[in-house]
C-alpha cells in the first residue's frame, strides 16, 4: 500500500476515499463548507449527528471506517452561549469532549483534523487586539468549553488545525446581527445596538475559503 509521508504524517492511500468528512451538517458553519466545497470542486461527505455523534467513540470509528476520508472538518458542536450558563455539561460534552473523541480516531488514522474555537475563549479586558499566544480567560461556560476543547485537542492530535472564529454572519444564515439590522432598516424600523461591546465579525464564506486553503 503507498503512503504519503508529510510534515510528520503517515497517510495510507487506500485508507481513503479523497472525501472531506465535514461534522454538523445542519449548522452554519457546516452548510458553509458544504457550499464552498461543491463550488471548488472538492468531494465531500456532509454528516449528521445520526451520521457520526462526535461525542460518542463508537460511532466516530464506524462513521470514519464507513465514509474513509482523508480530512475530517469538525463543524459541530454546542452553540447557544447564553444557553450554556444552564447546559454545561452538554455544552461541554459536545463543544470539548466531542472535539477530542474525533480528534483522537484521526490521530489513530493519521488523518487532518480541523476544529473550531471561539474568541469567547478571552474575557475582552486587554484593551488590545489579542494575539495567539494570549493567555485564555473565559468568563462563561461556552468560552470555557472552547478553551478546554483546545487543550484536549492538542493533547491527543497535535498536528490538528484549530481556528479561533468571532460571531459569524454570512449570506445564507439569517440567525446573525448584521442580517437582522439589515432586515429591520429595510422594514423602517428602529434599530438599537450596544457601543459596550467591539468584535471582529467572521464572513462565514471567506472563513470557509480560508479554512480549505490552510
């Protein structure tokens, strides 16, 4: 069987099916990747909690053994950050643990894993743009569980890729501020917004692009 030596990886060619496995099919990020991928032209398989519970080891080996891909796109996981201040352990059983089940089948295959994390992962008190090698200061669950999402993560695979994302908004996903803003401007209505608060917002199709060219 040929293998492929890179950066340290041993990839087995007849492991797999030259498909991206891309995790949380219904989300937005994961109907992102689908879309960019159709329109670049790379084969994909789009999976569903029912396809492959990325929290559950069983199902992650017999979704990776079934579909053979050569990259796994973790774009599942918990993401009602209000919701998590009562949900934690879901959140983090999804948003932490989940990330290291599959991170851990990839690095048994040896196959590129890609995850996500969050910028909620600071507590926003720096007064700066904040870097990567910031020290993390959640001050929720959500950024609590990316957090610990990142330590597993490069615990068990450390070749994996994580990318730290803000709040998303993009042109297929109406559940974002900037759409709802432009909604009610369009309908006349009258739009309050808070100075408190600066983010630097993610335009979902160019994190996509970017994500596939890394």
């Amino acid at each position: 069987t040929p293998t492929l030596h890179t950066s340290g990886m041993v990839i087995s060619m007849s492991l797999n099916t030259g498909r991206i496995a891309i995790a949380g099919a219904t989300g937005t990020l994961g109907q992102a990747f689908a879309r960019i991928c159709e329109a670049r032209g790379l084969p994909f398989e789009l999976l569903r909690r029912t396809d492959m519970d990325i929290a559950d080891a069983g199902l992650v080996e017999a979704a990776l053994a079934l579909h053979r891909p050569w990259a796994v796109i973790n774009a599942a996981g918990y993401v009602r950050v209000e919701a998590a201040e009562c949900e934690a352990g879901r959140c983090f059983r999804e948003n932490a643990f989940g990330a290291e089940v599959l991170a851990r089948a990839c690095a048994r295959l040896g196959i590129p894993y890609v995850t996500f994390s969050s910028d909620l992962m600071f507590d926003g008190q720096l007064g700066r743009a904040y870097i990567e090698s910031d020290s993390v200061c959640p001050r929720g669950v959500y950024g609590a569980s990316k957090a610990e999402a990142e330590r597993r993560v490069a615990e068990v695979w450390p070749q994996a890729l994580v990318i730290r994302t803000s709040t998303f908004f993009g042109p297929w996903d109406r559940y974002n501020f900037v759409y709802g803003a432009l909604r009610a401007l369009a309908a006349g209505q009258r739009l309050e917004a808070s100075d408190a608060i600066t983010v630097s917002p993610t335009y979902v199709p160019d994190l996509a692009h970017g994500v596939l060219d890394l």
